[in-house]
C-alpha cells in the first residue's frame, strides 16, 4: 500500500508532466500557522479556523503567482457583497459552535483527569 507522501509525490509528477504547477500545500502548514488541535476537524481535513488560514494562504498565492484579476471594486461583481455578507454570518455561527465543542471536550478532558 502506497503511503500519503509517495500519492502525493505520484500525483505531483503526473501533474508536472502535463505542464502544470503542483502545490502541496501540506509542506506549508507552519506557514500558515495551522494548530492541529484547532484548525482541524480529523487528521486530513481543516474546519472553519483552519479554512480561513488555508483560504488566506491559497488566496494569496495565487495572486502572487497568477495574473488573477481583483474583482472586489468591479461593479458587475457588487451582488457578491450580499453573498458575502450572508456567508460571513454562517462563519461566525460556525466558529461559535465549533468553540463550543472544543470547550466541551477541553472541560470533559480536565475531568477525566481529576
């Protein structure tokens, strides 16, 4: 059975051969300043605190290296504003129960312990 890694290294190749960039943005977790214990949901996957750092990384990144247009002052791109204003209030609903679980399992852990 293969390892994560050597998929990852596999798929790389692949993707290079075809002229493509690869960005295995697992080598850039420090970067971002992921906390496993927080921006994480299992082993493999972020949850929303660890989406906004990985989003803000890959958002970044491809501005840097991609000629990207900013739309943000465009006016035929103003109707996102709503969307974004609607999306932002789910986040922070999600970051609070997200929070609420960790305090949860943080509480049952000093428990345990006693």
């Amino acid at each position: 059975e293969k390892s994560y890694k050597e998929t990852f290294n596999y798929v790389e190749r692949i993707v290079k051969e075809h002229g493509y960039n690869f960005l295995d943005t697992n080598e850039y977790a420090d970067e971002m300043n992921l906390d496993y214990e927080i921006d994480f949901y299992n082993e493999d996957h972020v949850n929303i605190f660890g989406a906004e750092k990985y989003t803000k990384f890959l958002s970044e990144y491809i501005l840097e290296n991609y000629d990207v247009p900013n739309r943000k002052e465009d006016k035929d791109y103003e109707f996102m504003n709503d969307y974004l204003e609607e999306w932002n209030k789910d986040v922070e609903k999600t970051k609070s129960k997200i929070n609420e679980l960790i305090n949860k399992k943080n509480t049952q852990s000093n428990e345990e312990e006693k």
